[in-house]
C-alpha cells in the first residue's frame, strides 16, 4: 500500500500544520498484504477558516466516524472531513484512523 500526500493551500494559516501532519503521514505504517493505494489532500475553502482533508483510497473502505463519504472519484473512493481548532495529535489520529481503514 503506497500512500501520498499534498496540499494545495489558499492561505499560510495552515502551512506549519499541513506540514507536520504530511511528515506524520510518511511515518504511517501499512499492511502490506492489502493493497489499497492512497491519497491524502488538505485543502482550504475560500471564506472557511477549517483545515479540509480528502482521503482517496483506490477500492472502497469502511467508513470512519467523523469522515463523510464515500464519494466516487476517477481515483477511487473518497472520504472527506475537516478540522478546526484541534490538537494536532487527535487530527494525525483521525488522520491515520481512515488511511488505515479496513478494505472492503
């Protein structure tokens, strides 16, 4: 299982985070005998001050309480949440929860 991810920020309020949290993200740890590449897109939305963070897995998972979705993307299965003023221990949590969840 490969996993990435990017960000394409509007504003610098996010930066330090994002960073930290795709730093974290390189340090997940995968079963490698499952696999379900995946993708992890922070962004921000004009006019909302949230921190937004599409997980895209490319076979369907299980949902994860907080995460909306699945949606249906050319790359796959999205889920979707966003996060505000939270440590960012519980977001690489969340985070790491619907990276890892289980394939179905």
């Amino acid at each position: 299982m490969a996993i990435s991810a990017r960000h394409q920020p509007l504003s610098d309020s996010w930066t330090a985070d994002v960073e930290n949290l795709e730093s974290a993200i390189g340090r997940f740890r995968t079963d490698s005998t499952v696999p379900n590449n995946c993708e992890v897109v922070f962004f921000e939305i004009a006019g909302d001050g949230h921190l937004h963070c599409n997980v895209i897995h490319r076979h369907p998972t299980k949902t994860v309480t907080g995460w909306a979705g699945p949606g249906h993307v050319p790359e796959g299965f999205v889920h979707n949440r966003r996060f505000g003023d939270m440590p960012q221990k519980d977001m690489i949590r969340h985070i790491r929860d619907m990276v890892l969840a289980a394939r179905i």
